[in-house]
C-alpha cells in the first residue's frame, strides 16, 4: 500500500516532465505482469510471482526525488518527499513488529497478518515457517496430547521434531468413525491445523472455524482443544448415527 501511495504522489507530481516512452517502459511491464499472474489459476495462489513488478515501480518512485528537487519549491512537491518519509517508516515499523513471521506480513489496510488468510492463501502465508515455533508450543503445553496436526509444509512435523498423533480428522463424520473405532477416545484432543487447510475448497477442517482456537502459532497454524463428544451431540451426530459416504 506504501508504494502505491507513493506511486500516485509521484504521478501527480510529474508535471509533465517525463517522457511518455519513460513513463511506458516503468508502468506497462508491471501492469502486464500483475495482469497475467492474476488470470492465471496456477499462478495466483503465489504472491510470489507477482514480486518483480515491484521493481518497475521503486524506480519510477525512486523519481520523486529528482521531481522534488527541481520543483522545490511547489507545495505539492514537498507533500511529496513527506509522503515518502511517512510511506517509508510506515512500512519499516510495520514489517519489524510481526518479526520473525515476515511471511505473513499484511499492513493494516488489509487488517494486519491476523486476518491476511482472508486475502491470500498457499505459500503466500503458509508454507511450514511455523512448525519450530509450533514445537516450542507443545514443548510449553505438554498436557496438549494428543496433539494432531494437519499444515502446508514441505517437511512432516517430525522433522521438526514435534510428536504428531497423524492428522485431525477432515469432517465430523470422519471424527465419529474414528471414535466409534476406539474402544478407549479421548475426551479431548487437541488439533494444530493450518489456515491453508481450514480455507480449503473440498470443505475439510470447514467445521473447526466455528471454534474459538486456544493458540495462534505465528499467523499461520491455529490449535484447538477440541471435545468430541460435544461437538458432535451439537452437529446431531453420535456414534449410533448411521455412516454415510460423506458430510
């Protein structure tokens, strides 16, 4: 958001003075780019792709300066060089408040990195920074057991060396069978799922988001101290209830 501030400041305060081929060579690449990687399928799940338009941008920011120093003494220029200082430790005090979870970083125009699974999913917040952090929890909790956990990772959380009980079940039906397997459950588990996997398009893991969860592990992975029996006597089911193919 910074750079598009800043972007406009300094297209209001060109007066002209650019080239209209300068102009093109900065804008049209990045604006291309953003265009392809947002029609896409396989590329939009990746903030990443979008990265080098960036580029484009800082120099035709990186501008301003000169703009400013030739028309110092415009009133709009000067309002220019303050929105960059402003813009600039804007995004330097915001990006080190949410160290060391930078993957995660939305400004607060987008509502901060609590709430970026609701704009930008896949490696764009999730892709298994989270674990380390996620054993240092389950090493500060040990009555979390069992604990079952389900992330976006390219590593299993024992690599992390987290003991993992497998992985949470994806609906409540699937959580009756294996109840209705055991002949001892638990009367609490505790599930450590990552937000790719609660947001997912099949609705798995759709039913722990009506939970309030007991810990956020960085801003990717949400811990639920989950009661079975309870949740599912609220959705009408028990372990009479006739299986089905699906939820």
């Amino acid at each position: 958001m910074a750079t598009l501030v800043v972007t406009l400041l300094k297209t209001l305060t060109a007066r002209g003075q650019e080239r209209p081929r300068d102009l093109i060579v900065l804008i049209a690449p990045p604006i291309a780019l953003l265009l392809v990687v947002s029609s896409q399928t396989g590329l939009n799940d990746h903030f990443r792709y979008a990265l080098p338009a960036f580029g484009f941008l800082f120099v035709f920011i990186g501008q301003l300066a000169a703009t400013s120093h030739r028309v110092a003494k415009s009133g709009l220029a000067k309002l220019g060089a303050a929105g960059i200082l402003v813009c600039l430790a804007w995004s330097i005090a915001s990006s080190l408040a949410i160290y060391p979870h930078s993957l995660a970083y939305f400004n607060e125009l987008a509502g901060g990195p609590i709430h970026g699974h609701q704009h930008l999913l896949s490696s764009s917040i999730e892709w298994g920074q989270d674990l380390l952090f996620l054993k240092k929890w389950a090493d500060e909790h040990p009555h979390a057991r069992p604990l079952k956990i389900a992330c976006y990772a390219p590593i299993e959380p024992a690599a992390a060396g987290i003991r993992s009980a497998g992985a949470p079940p994806a609906t409540l039906r699937e959580l009756r069978a294996q109840r209705a397997e055991s002949s001892n459950p638990p009367q609490v588990e505790w599930y450590a799922v990552g937000v790719n996997n609660l947001h997912r398009k099949d609705g798995s893991f759709a039913y722990l988001r009506a939970l309030q969860p007991a810990a956020a592990v960085g801003y990717s992975i949400y811990v639920y101290e989950v009661r079975p029996a309870r949740l599912m006597a609220g959705a009408g089911l028990t372990t009479d209830t006739p299986p089905v193919d699906s939820q």
